[in-house]
C-alpha cells in the first residue's frame, strides 16, 4: 500500500503568522491557514481539525462499504459527517478533546440493529478511527438519510 503526503510551510509567529499546506501525493490542492481561523472563524480556510475531519469521514464511509461488502450487501447511499473539537488542553496547548461522528445510510434488506453493530464494527476497524484512538469518538449511527 502506498504512503500519502502533505506539506506545510509556515510563516511569521503563532497569532500573526500563516501557512499553507499542500497535498502532494495527489495534487489536489493547496489550503490556507492560520491560527486565528483555526480557533475562531475560520474565514474561508481549513485547519488541522477540519482536514482530520475529511480524513476520518471518507475513511469510514469507505471502511463501511467494505464491512457490508462483507455481508454480501451494498449501501444505496452512505454520508458519513466527523466534527474534531479543539480544546485548551490541561497543562497548557491545545488538544482535540472530541470526535462526533454522524454516519447514516440507505442499504436494503438490513434492519436498525443489526447496521449499528456493522456501523459500529466500520468504526472500530477503521485505519483513521484507530489512529485517532487516544481521543474520544462518538458514532450515531442509524439507517436513513
């Protein structure tokens, strides 16, 4: 399996200062950043938290296509929405002190139950939900749009 990269390059101080990151293993763009959108409104630009956010999204819906794949059904439909919280850290710093994950989804022939135990399982062996593991992560998960 292949690696993935981005780069950030960073000028001036923490308040003042501003960044970019590029993704370049696929080129698919570069974002903006800064400090004060970060923690405040963010202004048209994208923060550590909100790219943790898509990497933690698209993983799981991936992760539970493949989960019902398994049990020999497809979802119609999948959307999956993760909101990272930044939070004063004890101590000093920051920390992200939170993932609230929203996970609904169409699939035929399964009923409530038995998709939150597959929601639940997607979740759980999900490469990004584990390697957020040292952070709290919450799943509603429910069938639906």
């Amino acid at each position: 399996m292949p690696s993935r990269d981005a780069t950030t390059h960073w000028e001036g101080g923490l308040q003042d200062g501003t960044g970019q990151v590029s993704l370049d293993s696929s080129n698919a763009g570069q974002f903006n950043v800064s400090f004060p959108t970060r923690a405040e409104d963010p202004n048209g630009q994208t923060s550590p938290e909100e790219l943790i956010a898509a990497a933690h999204s698209s993983c799981l819906a991936m992760n539970l296509s493949g989960v019902l794949g398994g049990e020999g059904l497809t979802a119609n439909s999948i959307d999956v929405s993760s909101e990272v919280t930044l939070s004063p850290a004890q101590g000093g710093g920051f920390e992200i002190s939170g993932i609230a994950v929203t996970l609904r989804a169409d699939v035929d022939g399964l009923d409530e139950a038995k998709f939150r135990e597959l929601a639940e399982t997607a979740e759980k062996t999900c490469p990004v939900s584990k390697a957020l593991a040292g952070t709290t992560i919450t799943l509603d998960a429910a069938l639906g749009r």
